[in-house]
C-alpha cells in the first residue's frame, strides 16, 4: 500500500509542473499513510522529470526519515506539523506559484469575488506569517491560519502558497484553484475594483459545491 | 448519431485545454442534439485526461439526466435554458477563463476596439448579471444579454464567459476568441487608453467576417 | 519548385503556434514564388493543425487565385500589394499577437530600448494607419510605413502586426521578435519609464546584427 | 570528455526553451573545459531545435574558435571574459529573458522580497551598466557587478540577464530562477509595494538553501 501512496504522491507532482505551479525544483506534494503516522514525501532538490516512485521517501511526523534513499523535502518539517495537528489533512502542498506568491509577498488576502472561489474556498483566502525554514515556525503559521477558516488554501507571506486537502489530491486541486483564482484576481484589479461577493452567495456556492458537484456513486457527502 | 455527437463534444473540450481557457475541471461544452429535445454535456468534475464519448452525458432542455452513467454538469441548467429559448443555438461553452473572467469579475464590458472583435463579436462583448447556480438566473441572464445582440459571448458577472454558437464548434471558437480579445484588450488598456472602432468600420468588418470569410464550397462564393 | 514552397509556407505556420502568436485561425504566412508574378499563401479560415502543404494556394500579385483548392487567406490583397510594391520582399507574416496587437490597439509605437529591438528592427517598430479590408487600404499602409524604415514590423492600428523578409522565414522570425519585444517592452512600462537607447548604439547594434551575427557560410553579408 | 560536455551544454539548451527563457535564437549557454583555457559554447544563430552536440564549438578564453565547424555565438567574448577573470566560475548563460529583461529595460534591480530569492541569489539581483558588443564592455560590466556579490545573475541594463555558476547547470538553474522571481516580483509589485526581508533572514535562508538543501551524498549532511 505504500507502494500505491509513493506512486500517487509522485504522479501528482507531474500536475504541479502541468498548471505551471512550479520551477525547477521549488514545490512537493506529501501524503499521510492512512492510519500511521508516517507521511509520503518528495525528495528534496530532484527535478520533476527525473521523479520515480522509488525517489518518494517516508518519514515520521516529526519529519525524521524512516525509509528511503533521498534526503526529503527541506519543507518536510512544515508538512509534518500540519499532519500532527489537523487530524483530518491527508495531503498537504506547497509551491511558489506565481501570481499566489505575489498576493503573499504583499501580504494581501484574496478577496472573494469570484464564484470559482467562493465554490473552492469558501471566501477569502488568507495570508499566514512569515516565518523561516527550519524550525516548527512555518508548520505553526499554517494550522494557525487554517484553523477555523473553510479555505483550503494559506498565503504564507513572502513565501508562497501551502494547501491542504482530505487526500493528496484534493491538496493539488486546492493549489491549483489557488494559482487559478490569484491571477483572475490579479488580472481583474490591475484594471479596476472588485467588489467581494456577498456573504449569502458565498455560503450558498460553497455549501453546493462541497457536497453537490462532481460524481456521487456512493451516496458520500462532499465526495470529489 | 449520438454517438458521433458524444465524441465531437468530447474532443472539443480539448480546445478548451489547448487554448488555456480552463484549470482542472472547471469549463463544459454541450451540443444540442438535432430535432430532439435533447442536449449532449460534459459530467460534473471529471478531468479532461479522463475524458471519453462515454463520458458524456444525454439531458433533457430542463437540465434532467436521460442517458449516461454520470453526472451532468452542475452547468446544464443554464445550458439547457439557452437551448429552451434560443432555437438557433446548436452549442453552449461555459468556461473560467482567465482574462475574460477578469473583466467579468469588474463588471465592465470588453470595447469593441479591435478589427478581430469587429469580425468575431460585432461590437462589445457584454456583461450578464451576477447570478447564483440552481435555479434559471443563469441562463436567464445569458438569453436576456444575448437576445439582439451580435456578440455570440456574455460575461457573466464575478463569474465568466457563456457562449453560444449555431453547433458547439462555432461556441468553442467564440470562447476561445473571446478570451483572446478579452487578453489583448487587457494588455492595451493596462498602458492606455484605447477608442472603440467606428460602427460603420464594425459593421462592415462584422458584416464580411459572417459572409465572406472561410471557405465556402457551393461556388467559392466569397473565396479571397 | 512550388510544391517545396508550399511545404516550407505551410511548415511556417507551425512556428506561428509554437511561439504563441496566433489564436484558431487568425494569421497567415506567405511567400513570393521567385521569378513569378506568384505568391504562395494559407487559405482562409483553416485550422492550424489541418494544414497541410495541399492546402497552400498560389495566386496572382493582385490576389486572385490562380492554383489550389481553397480560397485564399482573407488578407491575401494585403499580402500582395507589398510584393507588388516593395521587390526585395520575399515573405510577409500577418499574426494578431496579444502583445504587439496592443501597441497597435493604442496606435503607438514600441520605443527602441533593448539592444534585442537595436538588433532586429533597428529603431523603433512603427505604426501603420487603420484601415479596413477588402480594398488596397491595407497593404498601402504597411508599405508607406515601411518604406525607408529599418524595421521589418509594422503595428497596423487596431488590427494588429505585419513583418516582412526577404525570405517567409525572415518574415516569421521578425513576427517572432515583434511579438517578443512588444511583451518586454510592455513589462518594463508597466513598472516604470524606459528610456530609448543612443541612436549611435541602434545603429551599430544594428549594423552588426545584420552582417555578422549567425552563420555565413558562403561570405554572403547579411545571410542569415 | 570534451564530447560529454558538447553534449552536456547541447542539451542545457532545452532547458531555456522549457522554461520559457528564449526566444527564436536569442540566448546561448557555455561551460569550461575542466582543466583547460577553454570553453564550449554554443553556435550562432541556430535554431534550437537544430542543435546537436556537434553543433557546439569550442573556444579559447580570448573567444577565438579553436574546435567545431560553426560561427561561435556572438556572445561568447563575454562568456570568455568571465572565464578569465572568475576561476571559480564553470559556466555562463545569457538570455533575453522577459520578465528579468524588463527589470534590466528600467535599470533596476529586484529587491530580495521573497524567500525564494534569499535561497538563491542572497540579496538583490544587481543591474550592470549599459555596454555594447563586439568588445570587453559586457564581460567586464558582469564581473565587476558579480564581483563580491552572492547573486549569481546580473541584469546588464536595457540588454538581459547573464548567470553563472560552478557548473553549466548551476548557471542554468540561476537563469531559470532569476526569470522566476523576476516575474513573481513584477507581479507583486504590480498592485502594491513588497517589503525587502530582513537581512538576517536573507543570510539565513541563503546559508541553508546553499549548504543543506537538496542531495547530499556523502554521509546525508543536511539530510532533511
């Protein structure tokens, strides 16, 4: 089964590269091992070409490697402390996806004023701290930000983006949504205003789009 | 037949891909089905790698699954309406595009400063009202923008683009054109100002693009 | 001897795509057969990917068709009117590429301040007049503003580029860099002011462009 | 060896391509030959898609060919300025790309706002002064900016960026990375002002990203 996980984990970085989320090296996906608390994660400082599975390394919730040939992930650790204290994130992301990375770099939230957001986010979203590599100080900015908040998504400030979703993918999807939205948002107040959606629409998208949209073969809430 | 109307709908979400006017899920295609009350549309939140002719789904003109094994679009109601209201529209695209989505997201029409929009739009692309999915204010807000207006695009308010087309191919190009022009005028509008084109030179361009343009078989007729 | 033409016209509108300048079918590349009153040119409304070498068509220096299946490019008039006009000319590119096409859209010209622009069009790349097609108007404009003009691009005034070469590619290498200075420039002012570079500098970036820059194999000056 | 390395700078090239740094034929990549007064670099003007190890020519760090049947790139005389006056430096890489090129347009450097800059350039990326071709002028305008500097880029003004790096790749990555924040940063800056971080921040992060971050084979220094 981890076997599955590893080979998951390192195709979805293939849609980092496919949405123009990342260059170079600079972005990974992880994914807790169901019911362990063990976490698959990309190796750090290999390019996305040359990415196996057999380059996905395990490692413990304090970040410490526990298999595999690879150094992991230096955002290992922030990965690791969002396992360890949001019981319900199975992936979690981070990139420095262009236009996200400059609302983070002003420190400017995301303001709601799109559909696609309030469907994917469920209002703004917002930024976190900024806080240096290396301690638990990045981990800490991000459940902090999340906690309580619908959005998936946290603008870690003159950083990037870090997303969290119920699985790996969900995870992609919400850091792809997150470049998606940031630069329509860009876009549209480069020339203009932009007025938030109402608080009423924004609850009403979002409720539908969690629990309606997409394919419901087994009858599941929210299943995407 | 269709069969063959479940793979032109198919491939065309392809261009949808190819000209960057969709992320993950987010942008649909339907096609009416000739003499039928009956359309062909994309499912609810499956990618487009996934995408085959099985895929897609049958629906009635109130938005009611006939024949397929998923999920129509959680589009389809406003798809159906334009079909319901709009005899000559033989397609509907709905995308997020991003440049579109940004003047969309102000409000603000796109002038029809442009000899490509003259030829395309015949004249301004024009803003729909803001409207919540789940009941007719969608589509409403597409017919009721649309009805007397050259432009086959209307940008639905802190939305995006809906399209129509007399077959699904002629709403793919208007998105696509529509998004280029919507871009281009950004870009113009970011450094300056810009005039609208005169309406004689709009009509006539419009006019000749209609009618002479292409290749048409039954004589060459128009053929330059 | 024209059916090779055909394949490398034919063959040039894949650099088109490639380096983004055209959107569905909006721009075309032709070529003047040598020693004829011919040229070879795209039909009109074609998709790129259909194209093929068959698809090419020959017509006269007035624009009629004179060989092939299809009917012409739509701007063919336009095309002819400068081999007509300017003798050295033996290709000519028309593309509506997003940032060129907004210099045109505010009727300004792009400033030569990058030794890149010195290199290719020394000086600035010039605005052309609007005019509309379907009568000599447009191809009088491109060689009115050419003429006496360094640079191989005009900005057709809410329309959108034409370049000419002495041969097709020459002709699409200087749509390629039109397009790609355009957006640099377009960048660097969005920002703040730039300042055009000393004309002594054009002229001898210039200068040495056109004579030494690439591969001379057979001592020809300028061979590129 | 030195076929290894014709190939190794051949095949550098696609990575300027892949990452959107050049354009047509417009920026060139070179590596010294370990252990000798020479370099490899590649041959003007040809098209990317055409080179092949055998294209690539080889120089003497005055820029005079000593190997390859092509023309070497006009460049490479301030390739081989650096080689000369910079031992530690194992490749160059210059391109036009667009975002950095705007910056070097305005004559400004880009402040280190991000973390990512931090990682990679430890401060500003430095503009150098305005020089012509066709003598020492660039060579020595990128290594006095360089020249006691942790940035591995230089914007040389109203021309485009020259990386370097320990090796060919090191200077590839440099290129890559400076487009990257050059882009992010314009972005910001686009709808605000962006704060420079702190410098203690700024040499921590370089500090790490240079001595921990990525594969470390020798006994998994800075494993994590």
């Amino acid at each position: 089964m981890s076997d599955d996980l590893r080979k998951e984990v390192c195709d979805l970085h293939a849609q980092l590269i496919r949405w123009g989320l990342v260059t170079w090296t600079a972005g990974n996906v992880s994914a807790r091992v169901p019911g362990e608390d063990l976490l698959v994660i990309k190796p750090s400082g290999v390019m996305y070409d040359e990415l196996t599975p057999d380059h996905m390394v395990i490692c413990d919730l304090d970040g410490k490697l526990v298999e595999g040939d690879h150094a992991p992930s230096s955002d290992t650790e922030a990965h690791a402390y969002v396992y360890r204290h949001m019981p319900h994130v199975g992936g979690v992301v981070h990139t420095h996806s262009p236009y996200a990375t400059a609302w983070a770099a002003r420190g400017e939230p995301i303001p709601c004023s799109l559909t696609a957001m309030a469907d994917e986010f469920g209002g703004d979203i917002p930024v976190g701290p900024f806080a240096l590599i290396g301690s638990d100080a990045i981990g800490r900015g991000i459940v902090e930000t999340l906690t309580g908040h619908r959005s998936p998504a946290v603008l870690m400030r003159q950083h990037g983006p870090f997303t969290i979703g119920t699985t790996a993918k969900a995870a992609v999807k919400a850091a792809v949504m997150c470049e998606d939205v940031a630069r329509t948002m860009h876009f549209a107040r480069q020339l203009g205003s932009v007025e938030r959606l109402p608080a009423a629409a924004v609850d009403s998208l979002h409720d539908r789009y969690q629990n309606v949209y997409g394919q419901h073969n087994s009858g599941k809430k929210g299943a995407r």
